[in-house]
C-alpha cells in the first residue's frame, strides 16, 4: 500500500479540521518500506470487480489472449496494472 493510501486511511472519517497523531516509528516504516510504492498485479477476482464482470469472463478474455496475464503459483492468474491498460485501450477502440 503507498504512503498517500496508509494516510488516507488514517483520516477518513476524521472531521475538518481533525488532529491526528502518528508514532515516528510508523511513519519511518512507512518511508523506509520498499514497496510502498509499488502497485501489486490484480487478481483475476479484482479485474472482474472492476468491469463489473464474472471472474469466468476474465478467464475467458485471458485464454483468448485478449488480456494478458501470467501464472501465478502453479493455478491463479495475475494481471499487471500494464496489460490491463492495453485491455482498456483496445475496449475503447472496439478491438
């Protein structure tokens, strides 16, 4: 999770105008932690969310090549933040 979405987390719900109060320690391990910003591939779960679609039909739109993914511990599918942007662009010109 990036910086920004750990203090996002840490002041949703708070007033205008809300005072919070963060350990230093916290924070250096947020700084210090290497895959902040890092953005994890999608699951084929996550991707069916997103469209609004079954995870079959990502299934299906993965076995005929039409969005790319790879395998990810022997059964499940990933989906990189890539291929899924080259997906969406095709959608959009009705490729």
């Amino acid at each position: 999770m990036k910086l920004h979405e750990r203090l996002r987390r840490a002041i949703d719900g708070l007033p205008k105008g809300g005072l919070i109060t963060l350990p230093v320690d916290a924070i250096e391990e947020w700084l210090g932690d290497g895959v902040l910003d890092v953005e994890p591939d999608l699951t084929v779960e996550e991707v069916a969310q997103l469209f609004g679609r079954s995870p079959t039909t990502v299934r299906t739109w993965i076995r005929d090549q039409r969005l790319g993914a790879y395998r990810f511990g022997g059964r499940e599918y990933r989906i990189t933040r890539r291929a899924l942007e080259e997906f969406q662009k095709c959608q959009r010109e009705g490729q």
